[in-house]
C-alpha cells in the first residue's frame, strides 16, 4: 500500500502546499483568508484542514495511498480547465496515467511520515509547517509578498533545472 504534493499537496498535499504557500489563490488553495496578502502559521492550518477533509472522502480521519490518488488526479484536472481558460497550454509534458501514479507514489510515500500507509492530519501539518519556515526567511511567522516572491523565483529555478536535466538525458 505504501507508494508521493505536492502539492501538494493533497497537501497540498504535498506537492501542492509549497505552491499554496508561495501564491495565494482559490478556494482552497487560497490559504491567506483574510486577504491582507500576508499568510500566517493560523491560515496555513486552516487550508491543509480543509484541503485534507476534502481528500479524506470516507472522512475515517486518514487519507489513504487510493483516496490520495484520486485527489491529485483531480486537482491536476482542475489545474488543466483552468489553465485552458486562461488560454494557456496544458503542461509541457503531458501526465500519462503511469506517470501520474508514479508521481503520487512517492508523494504519498514522503507524506506518510511514519511509513503506516496512511496520511493523518497531524503529518499534513508537519510537512506544512517545514515548508512554511523555508518561505519564511525572516523568520516573523508570516509570508509576506516579497517572500512568495522569493519562492516562485526558487521554484522557476527549479524547474527549469529540470527540464534542463531531462533534456540532457534524452540527447
């Protein structure tokens, strides 16, 4: 049963919470509430709350390695109608169902903290709150624009890290 958030991300979750900290956006992905353009420690709980109640669909209290899958599948279809909206292209490399599940693997298996092939909330909140002290360079408890700034230039270096990478694997 143990298979990878990122966001995030169901935490987001994994994969999808350094994201979720780094921009400010929609309804559950939208962790400053208040809409001050600061995030706090309190707003991040408040999302990975509700992003892990509404990944945990049997609400038994755990997100299983299956429930974790179907709500990344989900999100990536989310994040595909949106960006078709915007008039975006879809991703660069399209997510085959192989890849996909090899992707959410190993998020699961990084967010299963204690290798018992469920994800509780307790877990959610620790990797949350590791991303959330890496945003944070100050240090005052809050994200604040010019460190979401500081993020997303990280993880477009990141990114483009590895695309080069890749591209150097298939020449």
């Amino acid at each position: 049963m143990k298979s990878t958030l990122m966001l995030g991300g169901v935490v987001a979750a994994l994969a999808l919470t350094t994201p979720a900290i780094a921009q400010p956006r929609g309804p559950h992905g939208n962790p400053d509430a208040n809409g001050d353009g600061v995030v706090t420690v309190s707003e991040i709980n408040a999302s990975i709350a509700a992003r892990f109640a509404e990944a945990d669909r049997n609400n038994d209290g755990a997100i299983t390695q299956a429930e974790f899958e179907a709500e990344l599948a989900e999100r990536a279809d989310r994040m595909k109608e949106r960006a078709e909206e915007r008039g975006r292209k879809g991703p660069r490399r399209e997510l085959t169902p192989e890849r996909r599940e090899r992707m959410a693997a190993r998020m699961f298996e990084r967010a299963d903290t204690d290798g018992d092939g469920q994800i509780i909330l307790a877990e959610m909140e620790e990797k949350a709150l590791e991303r959330f002290a890496s945003v944070d360079t100050n240090g005052d408890g809050q994200i604040d624009a010019d460190e979401r700034k500081a993020q997303r230039a990280k993880m477009r270096d990141r990114m483009k890290d590895m695309r080069e990478r890749r591209a150097d694997r298939s020449n």
